[in-house]
C-alpha cells in the first residue's frame, strides 16, 4: 500500500479530539507531505501506509510545540501587563501562516525514519 493523506489526516483527527474539525490540519499535513517528498525525492504513493502515523504523531507534536491552536505564540513578547483582574497583552501575536513558514514541520526525528527512504538526485 502507499501513504495517503486521508489516512494520515484521520490519524490526526484521532489525537486532536478537540480540534479535529479545524481546516487547517489539511493545511498542515499538505505542508508536511510536501517537505517530506522535497526531502526523500519519492512521490507519496511509493511510500509506506506504515509511515500514516509518524506523520501524524509530527504533526500533533508540531502543533503542541509551537501552541498552534493557542491564541497565543508562546515566543510573543510582552507588550503590557495591567494587575487588577490580571490582564497580559502580547505585542506581536503570530499568525498561523507565519508559525507554517518559520518552523518547518519536518523534525530531525521523521528525518531518521525517512532516511531509509531517500534517493539521491542529480541534476
């Protein structure tokens, strides 16, 4: 069998109870698939199903990692903190746009596992 990304979405929507319905996990995981052909240079139906849930694992932990779902970046500086009813406002606040850019979903772990799977290309 390949790697599909319904299959892999469906795992994701398995550890995201909460935010399984969010459109933005197609967005991520089309992010991710792509990073991972651009990296191994094999087309996604030559890859293993076995792959469906390190890829989703990668992506629920990239969403916990950078607080995705937050309203919040966690790196967003302080801009004012009022102390009567406790307020924080943060000054930059990260667009998830920007989180898809800045940190790519690929991590050094799925890199190990797809390792085996990467050919050399020559140009």
């Amino acid at each position: 069998m390949s790697l599909e990304k319904q299959a892999v979405l469906d795992e994701l929507k398995k550890l995201l109870t909460d935010k399984g319905d969010d459109p933005m996990l197609a967005v991520l995981v089309d992010n991710l698939l792509f990073e991972i052909e651009s990296y191994t240079h094999v087309p996604l139906m030559e890859l293993p199903d076995d792959m469906t849930s390190s890829i989703a694992f990668a992506v629920f932990a990239w969403t916990n990692d950078t607080d995705f779902f937050g309203g919040e970046a966690k790196s967003a500086p302080v801009s004012s903190v009022t102390e009567g009813d406790v307020s924080v406002n943060f000054a930059v606040s990260a667009k998830k746009s920007q989180l898809i850019s800045e940190y790519g979903l690929l991590s050094e772990k799925l890199k190990k596992q797809l390792n085996g799977y990467r050919r050399l290309v020559w140009d």
